[in-house]
C-alpha cells in the first residue's frame, strides 16, 4: 500500500494555513505520486492543534499537528526518502 498524506481542509486548519500547506505539499511530491499519495480531508476532530496533517502508512496513522509549509515539505521529502 503507498502511504498517503491528508491534509485537514476544515474550518479552522484552513484559516490556519491548511490550504497552503496542502498546496506546498503538492509541489514537493513532485512527480513522486507513485510513491506518495497526498489529498484534502475534513476535520480530524483536533482543531485544536492545527493545522492538521495525517500519515497514514500500512500498519498506523500519525497525526502531525501545528504544521506548516516548512514541516510539510519535510516530511513528504522524509518519506520520498524512506520509501527509495
Ligand atoms: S479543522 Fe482540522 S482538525 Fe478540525
């Protein structure tokens, strides 16, 4: 199973920068989508600590709160590299 990014697109991670995150995010997969699927979700229910990423790999699923561009662009390039 490739692993998959969700990006929290609700309210509240959205008027934290949810949508920017999502698109950043976008641009460091690259021409990677075979490895790595990255895609918009609803609210996770932690709004909380947004913006909200999860990572959801085989056997779990991370959360990764108060995320930003830069945190974003380092974990897809984390995976892209675990995954080589
Ligand atoms: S809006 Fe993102 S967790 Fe609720």
């Amino acid at each position: 199973m490739k692993s998959k990014i969700l990006v929290c697109q609700g309210i509240s991670c959205k008027s934290r920068g949810g949508d920017n995150i999502f698109n950043e995010g976008e641009n460091a997969l690259g021409d990677s989508k075979d490895k790595l699927e990255i895609t918009r979700c609803n609210c996770m229910g932690n709004c909380g600590n947004g913006p909200n990423v999860a990572e959801e790999t085989r056997d779990k699923t991370t959360i990764h709160d108060f995320m930003n561009t830069e945190k974003i662009i380092n974990l897809i390039k984390k995976i892209l590299h675990a995954t080589k």
